[in-house]
C-alpha cells in the first residue's frame, strides 16, 4: 500500500514543488492504491487529492465526535436500563433513538478514525466499504424515523391532549418495530440495484453513490430524498410549529382570565420567576428543528447537486462536510431528548454524582414546566 505521507515528502523536496500548494497532476487516481483504484468511482479519478493535513484534522474530528457521542448515549442507555421508572412509551422512542446512535457511532466512527489518522485512504476493501454504508444507511434511517415519531408524540400530548389516542407500550413497540423493518428496507435497497453504495472522495469512509446522474440513481436519490428527509422534516416541522401555538393559545387565555379576576397573573409567584411557557417550548422547538435541519441538509443537498445539479462542484473536501454532519447528530440526541429530561438528570445525579449536576435549584422550574403542559393537556380536554 502507498505510504501518503512519505509520497507527499518525496515531493517536496523536489526544488520546484511547495508542500502546502500541491500541484493539480496530484489527483485522487494517483493518490489512492491500487485497491481502492478498482471501485473508486470516475467522477473522483481527476480530482485534485486533499492535503495529507485534512486527513489527520477529519480524523481528530470524528474522534472528538465519536468519543462524546458513544459517552453520552451509552450514559442516557444506562440510565435508562437502570431505572424502570423511566422507561414510558413515550421514552422508548428516546431509548431506541439512543440504541441507533449508539450503534452508528460503534459502527462507523472506528474504522474512519484507524483510515484517516493513517493518512486517509480506506485499508479494508469494497466489501467492508459496503458494509460500512450499509449500517451508515440503517442506523441513519432509523434515527430519522424515531425522531419523526417522538416529534408526533410530543404534539400528540401538548396539542391533542386527552382527546389524543395515547401512546401505549404496545404501540410504541409497534412503532419501534416499524422503523426498523422501514430503515432496514431502505438500507438493503442500494445494494439490490436501487441507487448503490461508493466510496466518498475524501478515501476514507463510504456512504450513498451521489455523483452518477443515470436515470435509475436519479430515480433512487430523489425517493430517498422525499422518503427519508422532505416528508420527515415536514412533520417535524409543523408537528412543533403547531406545539408553539398550542402553548402561545394557552397563555393567550391565562392572561384574558388573569384579567377578568382583576389579578396580575394567575400563575404562582415560583412560576411568576421562570421564564414563560411559550418561550420556553418556542425555544425547545426551534432548537430541535434547526439541529435536525443543521444535521440532515447538507447530506440531502449534496446528493441532489451530484445527481441532479453540476456534479463538478463535489470536491472531496465538499463531499466530506455533509457526512460529518450527519454523524454530529448524535452527539446532541442524547443532550435534548435525554439529558435535558428533569427526571433522567435526578438519576443521572444518583448514579453519577460526579458530574456534579446540581438538581435542588432547578426543581422549581422542573415542577412548573410539567404544570403548564399538563394544564394544557386539561384545557384541550374541556374545549
């Protein structure tokens, strides 16, 4: 196999070549082995090849990516496991969210870590490029599926309320089953001919094939895209939207009857000292939407521009960004839909006390938060 680094030094010591300027004749083709030369995809065999210097700095992201994000979803499942009065439907979805992190980062980030401190290129063939797509596709697909469904259920109990059909184990465990049979099938679609699997420009990882602009990947991108980002963002989108007016209805009438009785506000003067409820929930809403939108667009943009768009604007370093992204999703899924639950950061602190999470002063607004949402629940219920 071809030492990178030691091709790149050889370089430079030619008299007319400057290490940190490398010249267009050091493509891609050149650059990777002769294993890789076989399934490397045309649309990368021109162009000009990252600086070795990316490959270490891609490395040391994934590692600090993959570090915090096997830690915090390991911690939320062992939280989890070991307080069964966690586990609600509601926090299975939560669970099997964490289940899906956990296993992409378990199978993903080691092997890019090992390609790319090493100097970039993939060391372990087509077949386990293939592979490594593959669980990138299914715990991804996953992922999306299980976020769609706790985005429902969350508007299920703010906006419905008890008019709502309740989440029941039962249910949640059909639903749990449903994502995976939905992300398996997707994942199994590439390698059965529905669009395929390549190697990325950046050598050292694999994902979906976005740089052929046939009919039939043409056809397979764009089911992707709908299937698996447009129709999801669009019921997270307006599941939360419809949340923050729920809630903004809510204070609207607290306020109207606080006025009749003549009095300030109808809430506690404990209350009083916390931020609204509408800002609240505005603000959890809002950070929830952009953290998915942050993660999964430039994934989705990027394979639309390389089937539908000028393929020539996918460089390497271009196609290397969006998968990262990706990926940097689960790191914060356990930060918003675990850790930031009052009754998982109690346990946390049980189990955990070194952490030093200092509960007691927040338990005020903890209690007040689930009185305004459970008051919601019972003003649905009466209208």
């Amino acid at each position: 196999m071809t030492n990178y680094t030691g091709d790149v030094v050889a370089m430079a010591q030619r008299q007319d070549y400057n290490p940190w300027n490398l010249p267009d004749s050091f493509t891609l083709y050149n650059y990777a082995p002769d294993d890789i030369k076989s399934f490397l995809h045309p649309h990368w065999h021109t162009m000009k090849a990252l600086h070795p210097m990316w490959y270490y700095v891609i490395g040391l992201v994934y590692l600090v990516i993959g570090t915090i994000a096997l830690g915090g979803n390991y911690i939320v499942l062992k939280i989890f496991s070991s307080y069964p009065a966690l586990r609600t439907p509601s926090n299975m979805l939560v669970i099997n969210l964490a289940i899906s992190d956990f296993m992409l980062m378990m199978t993903l980030v080691p092997e890019s870590i090992y390609n790319f401190l090493l100097g970039g290129p993939w060391k372990f063939g087509d077949t386990a490029c293939q592979v490594h797509a593959f669980c990138g596709s299914l715990f991804g697909y996953n992922q999306i599926f299980t976020l769609t469904c706790i985005s429902y259920d969350r508007y299920n109990v703010i906006v419905n309320g008890f008019a709502g059909k309740k989440l029941t184990y039962s249910r949640v465990t059909s639903l749990i089953i449903i994502a995976w049979i939905w992300a398996t099938g997707w994942a199994l679609a590439p390698i059965f001919g529905f669009g395929a699997y390549a190697m990325d420009g950046v050598l050292g990882s694999c994902s979906y094939e976005y740089v052929t602009q046939s009919d039939s990947n043409k056809a397979a991108i764009m089911t992707l895209f709908w299937t698996n980002y447009a129709i999801p963002v669009t019921i997270i989108i307006g599941c939360y939207y419809n949340i923050v007016q729920a809630v903004i209805r809510h204070e609207k009438e607290l306020r109207e009857q606080a006025k009749k009785m003549n009095v300030t506000s109808l809430r506690s003067n404990t209350e009083q000292d916390q931020v609204s409820a509408e800002i609240r929930i505005a603000k959890v809403s809002v950070t929830n939407v952009t953290l998915w939108l942050t993660s999964w667009t430039p994934f989705a943009v990027i394979c639309l521009i390389g089937t539908w768009g000028d393929v020539s604007k996918i460089t390497p370093l271009v196609s290397a960004i969006p998968v990262i992204m990706a990926k940097a999703s689960c790191v914060y899924n356990p930060l918003i839909y675990a850790i930031s639950h009052p009754k998982y950061r109690e346990c946390l602190k049980e189990m955990m006390p070194w952490m030093c999470i200092v509960e007691e002063k927040k338990k005020a607004a903890a209690a007040a938060a689930e009185k305004d949402d459970a008051s919601i629940v019972t003003e649905n219920e009466k209208a």
